[in-house]
C-alpha cells in the first residue's frame, strides 16, 4: 500500500484530492507544506500531494520551494480538484446567520474573498492552520458568533450546520504529485524546469524564451522571483512535451550552455501529463485525407491532447465509419475535389458536430457544404497559407471565414491556430477569394508565364542576377518555389473559382493595355497611369513595402543571390 502526504484534516480538499488519485492509499495528514516536504525528504511517505495552483486564488507561494523537495524525486503527475467551499456554524436560533468572526484557511479566505466582503464585511477573519482542531475547540465552547469557511463534507462531518453553499464559483485548486520516478511520455505532456539562482544579465529571459519559441515549443506558464538567501533571480517555466522530446532538449541545450552559459544552470522538477486548467469542448477530430497538411494538422492537435484520426481511400478505416465516431470532421483534400467530398460525405454528419474545411477556394466549397449538412453541424472554412515543411504556426497567415453555424467548436480550433502564433485573419467568402487572388493566383499565374517566357526567349538563368536589380529578382526568385515543388499544387492555385478570377483577367487586361502605350511610346499616358495608382495606395502603404523591400534587398546582397 502506498503512502501519501496531504494537508489535513480529514476531509480537506487534499484529502479528496488523494483518494480520487489512490482510493486504497494510506493518507498521512500535516498541517503546513513545509512538512510534507520534510517527510518525502525523509523518506517517511512515497507520494507528496501539493496545492500548487487555484483558479481563483492564483498561484501558491509554495510553488517554488518545489524544487527543495525534487532533490531526490520527480513532479510526476497532476490533479485538479473542484473545490465546493460553504459557511457553516453552531445552529443559532436566536440570531440565525449571524457571523461576527470567520474562520479558515489562509487560502481559503483568499478563494471567497468577494463574498465575505460582500455578506460579511464586518466580521473579523481568523487564519488557522490546524481547520479541524479549531472546528473542535467552537464546538467544545459553543462559540455562537462563529462561523467556519470550508468543504460542505468536512463542516458536516463535524457536525456544523450549512449556513451557504458554493460561496465562491468556478473554484478548483490545481495538485502536484510528487514521486521517486520520472513518469514516462504519454504524447500529452509537460515538462517543469527551475533555473538556479542565477547572475543578472540583461535580456536574459527574452532569450531564454526565443529558444522555446524558434523550435515551436510553448510555454505552459512562467514565474520568477528571487531566491530568498542570495536575492538572486530564480525562474521557473513550464513547457509543453515530456523531457525526452528531442527539440525540448536541444533548447534546454542551449539555454544552459549559449544563454545563462553556467553548467548545471537548469533543474528539471519533473515531466508528467499536461494538465488543461481550461475546458475543452472537443474530443476528437477526424481528417478525410490524408496528404501532408492533414498529418502535419493532425500531429499538432494530437500534441494539445486531441484523438485524431486520418481517413482515405487506403485506410483501415473509412471516412464513413471516422464521422461517426468524432467530434469534428476536417476535410483536407486537393482543391479540385473539395467540392466533391463535401457532396459525398457532407449528409453523414450528424446535428452537433462540426464541419472545417481547410481550403484554398471558399466561394464554391461553402455553398455546398451548407447545402450538404444539416443546420445543426457546425461550418467554418481555414486558408493556412503555410505547407507541411513549415516547423511552426508563428507568424504564418491563416485566414479564417465563419459562417452563421460556425459555434464552439469552430471557436475551439481558431484558439488552437491563434495560441500557435499564426496571424489570424476573419474574411467573408467573396473577401477570400478576392484577396487569394491577389495573393496567391496572380503570383502564381505571373511565375509561370515568366518560366515559360524565358524558356522561349531561351534565356540562360546564369544572365538573369547581372541584368537585374535585387527587387526586380523577386517575381523571378517565386519561380523556385513554384517550379521546385509539386505542380499539382500551383495548378490547383491557379484553377480556383469564385472572385479571384476576376483578379488575374483584370490584370491581364491591364497587361495588355500597358504593353500598346508602351509600344506606342505614350510615355504622358503612363506616367497618369503610375500616378492615378499611386493615389490609391497610401503613403504609409509604401513606406512600409519600401522598408520591407530593402530589408530583402540587404539579405540577398548578403547571401550572395
């Protein structure tokens, strides 16, 4: 049998908290943190129970007296607890209710702080450390005037009568495990690592943090303060994935050795499954195809703790059975057949689950998918304008369109884009298709006009660098990425529907219409053509393209291109 130190009396919200992780442990009860600490030291119990997070209290203090006690053991696992706090008291007939002193638990007070200032603002509060010999000593004087803040069950148990319940909502405290042995990766995880007291220096958390950030690794949380015996900076971070995941590790790597550059800089407290303080809706997502974008998707999700599942035409299991098992269905398939897809699995859907198209097109995709599913599933379209070798989501564009049925679900998803750093962008369908035509169908329709002009004109691309400027390479160097890698992709760009048609015939009738002026040498016609273009687009448009420009126009300098 297991032993387990918790924060007593019997009863009290740690005590709960360790018999819902081990219903047939041994619980061994203290009175202060600092002496659960002390029996795990010594070797007096095998699991420390810690409260180390309250949804309304904030962080505990203890927190970082953590490390102290994960010398020799780890932070294994997690568990967070509702909290239900009510008042009770002696019953008192002659003034029921009244309450001229409140006991509890410092942190306690600190959880229902709004509601005894607004019901009891003139009583005195008394902090205790021992809840259940103070619960004694007002029932052996029969203390009329006192009233006590903790579980409904402890008060009972005690014998106090129930005066108000759930006196301070949305309450749940937040428990670290402590143990001998590192846990094992489950595929959910995080990692909680200490600095030690450390040398000031400026800009030293900036570029600590940048070395999670460049590899995509999200920070769960971070606090810092100062070590109370050498008033040295101390900080603490928790990081998403276990401590064996290889880019986790070359950050800590890098951290110690290029950043802080003292050995043993870092400790680790612990790796353990990650624990979500906030509510998910979502279960479950289950992908129709099962290309690039649908694994890189899916591999991110699985990370944040989603089931996914990948389904197509050579899968074990098909799409049909996948849609009646998740919560929302992603269709990622080439955008010549989104629009069939969607006609041929759309109906399966059932009222309650949610339908996100990941898409190029939006017009034509959304029409028919509000035609093929039931008003009750959820609709909602996203461009990533991003490929399967992008390592991270940040600072990508990705533009979203919602629909009247776009509800939770969709919300759920945006926030798991948005908390992954992608620039996020709400469009109308016909603002989409507009906008991709000018940022993706005509770059795409010029590069491959430009290939094939040169490959007529038979002109080397050894000449094309001497008889250019380093801006006027841009469209040029677009034909590399364009031409180095899957045509079907750019074709299907370029073959789109809806409004962004309009862009790339507009522009070849502009086209067309520059060359004759050209031709005809009607130098004062083109000069009002520049200008009546200029006066469309700002000064602080310009200036800051012109900017951008000559950043680029640096780099290549530099880089030899």
């Amino acid at each position: 049998m297991i032993s387990i130190a918790i924060l007593g009396p019997q009863g009290s919200d740690g005590y709960r908290a360790a018999l819902t992780y081990s219903p047939n442990a041994r619980l061994i009860l203290y009175n202060r943190i600092s002496d659960i600490i002390d029996a795990f030291l010594n070797e007096e119990v095998d699991i420390a129970f810690v409260p180390i997070y309250n949804t309304r209290q904030g962080e505990i203090k203890e927190y970082f007296r953590l490390h102290e006690m994960l010398i020799t053991g780890y932070w294994i696992d997690n568990l967070v607890l509702p909290i239900h706090l009510s008042l009770g008291g002696i019953k008192n007939t002659r003034n029921p209710g009244s309450c001229k002193k409140i006991i509890g638990r410092g942190s306690v007070f600190k959880q229902c702080e709004e509601y005894i200032s607004e019901q009891y603002p003139d009583a005195t509060l008394i902090s205790v450390p021992d809840i259940g010999r103070a619960m004694d000593d007002i029932k052996k004087n029969n203390q009329l005037e006192y009233g006590i803040v903790d579980s409904e069950e402890l008060l009972l148990e005690h014998g106090f009568e129930i005066r108000d319940r759930e006196i301070a909502a949305h309450n749940r405290t937040r428990f670290a495990i402590i143990g001998r042995t590192l846990s094992k990766a489950t595929g959910y995880d995080a990692s909680a690592i200490i600095t030690r007291p450390l040398k000031d220096r400026v800009g030293m958390l900036v570029d600590i943090l940048s070395e999670f950030t460049k590899r995509g690794i999200n920070i769960l949380d971070l606090r810092s303060e100062n070590d109370i015996k050498t008033q040295k900076l101390q900080i603490y971070l928790e990081i998403e994935g276990h401590i064996s995941n290889t880019s986790l590790q070359k950050s800590l790597k890098c951290i110690e050795n290029d950043v802080i550059q003292e050995e043993d800089s870092l400790h680790l407290l612990g790796s353990f499954p990650r624990v979500d303080m906030r509510v998910k809706r979502i279960r479950s997502f289950g992908f129709i195809g099962t290309g690039a974008m649908s694994v890189w998707f899916a591999d991110r999700l699985q990370n944040e703790g989603y089931q996914t599942i990948l389904t197509g035409r050579s899968t074990a299991i098909s799409p049909e059975d996948m849609i009646a098992d998740v919560d929302v269905v992603v269709i990622c398939v080439p955008i010549s057949v989104t629009v069939d897809t969607i006609q041929q699995y759309g109906r399966l859907l059932r009222d309650g689950q949610a339908l996100i198209l990941l898409a190029g097109e939006s017009e034509q995709t959304l029409d028919a998918a509000t035609q093929e599913t039931s008003p009750g599933v959820e609709l909602m379209l996203v461009h990533n304008l991003w490929g399967p070798q992008a390592q991270t989501m940040k600072d990508k564009n990705a533009t979203v369109v919602r629909t009247p049925r776009s509800g939770a679900f969709c919300s759920e998803f945006v926030a798991f884009l948005y908390k992954h750093g992608a620039n996020i962008s709400d469009d109308s369908p016909t603002k989409h298709d507009l906008l991709m035509g000018v940022g993706q169908k005509l770059p795409t329709t010029i590069s491959t006009a430009l290939a094939m002009t040169l490959k007529q004109h038979d002109i080397a691309c050894s000449d094309i660098g001497t008889h250019s400027t380093l801006t006027s390479l841009y469209g040029i160097l677009a034909m590399a990425r364009i031409h180095n890698q899957n045509p079907r992709t750019y074709a299907e760009i370029m073959a789109t529907g809806g409004d962004g048609r309009k862009i790339v015939r507009s522009f070849a009738e502009n086209l067309l219409h520059i060359v004759q002026l050209a031709e005809e040498q009607k130098i004062p016609a083109l000069c009002d053509l520049i200008e009546n273009s200029r006066s469309h687009l700002s000064p602080e448009f310009l200036a800051d393209h012109m900017k951008q420009s000559q950043a680029v126009d640096s780099i290549l300098k530099k880089s030899g291109k």
